[in-house]
C-alpha cells in the first residue's frame, strides 16, 4: 500500500471516529525516545534536517515554494485534529494519548518544515522570532500599572 493511500485511509476512518496510526505498535515504542539530545534547539533541528535531506538526496526538491506548499499541507492536516473537536481546554485532558501522540506529530511536520524553509532562505529563525516578539511588545505594549491611590 502507497504512503498515500495509507493517508487516504487513515482521514477517512478518522472521520467515522476511529483512531488509525500510520506507524506500526513496534515502530511506535522503538521511537517513543529517538532522541539522545539532551536539549533540543533550532540549530539542531536545522542540521538534523539537513542531513535528512542530503542523506535521501532530496536536496534538488528543497526549493522556497515547494517547502513552503509542503508546510501549508502540514497545518492543513494539524488543522483537521481540531475540525470537529469544538473548543478543547488546556492541557487536552479530556484527549486519548494517541489523540495527543498524533497532534505531536503534526505540530513536528510543521515545525520541522518550518526550520528547514527557514534554513533554505537563509533566515536565521529564532533571532527572527525575538525580533519579532520585540516587535509586538513595541506595537502592543502591556498596560501600565494604575497609579497608587492619593495618600491622605
């Protein structure tokens, strides 16, 4: 069966409400911990990234665009977790682990092409991203305390 296939089954069924993970149960307790990193950082994503790509060649499809559909393709899927949720509290303690197993796995895919859309631009992420909060909090600043009451 095609990867593809695989993903057509997987909507579908989810849509009747039925919870199909792509990867089998081996599969899924051999990466419950993949990573050796103590700390995870954009630079170690980055470069993670990249040497998936060199690894698989994959670099000649790496453009801007092509990352950057395959990145609006991914918070397509994230956004279909919550479609028909309604509002979900905080913490989703109401969710099945392998609701939350999944939304992790879709918040990767789209943080992970972000990192790499990102490198391929030559943007360098997170100092854009503080910038960026700079930014915000120069264009929406907090509220001033109210003054104290007059002493008498």
């Amino acid at each position: 069966m095609t990867s593809k296939m695989r993903r057509s089954e997987y909507i579908y069924r989810h849509r009747e409400g039925f919870y199909i993970h792509p990867y089998p149960s081996s599969i899924r307790l051999e990466m419950a911990s993949v990573s050796d990193e103590k700390t995870v950082t954009l630079k170690l994503l980055k470069q993670k990234m990249r040497d998936f790509a060199q690894e698989r060649d994959w670099e000649q499809f790496h453009s801007p665009r092509n990352l950057l559909l395959a990145l609006v393709g991914e918070v397509g899927e994230l956004s279909e977790i919550f479609q028909w949720k309604g509002e979900v509290a905080k913490g989703l303690g109401d969710w099945k682990e392998e609701e939350k197993v999944h939304l992790g796995e879709e918040l990767s895919d789209v943080l992970l092409y972000l990192v790499r859309l990102s490198d391929i631009c030559g943007v360098d992420l997170g100092q854009a991203a503080l910038r960026k909060i700079r930014l915000n909090a120069l264009k929406y600043p907090a509220p001033s305390p109210p003054p104290p009451p007059p002493q008498q």
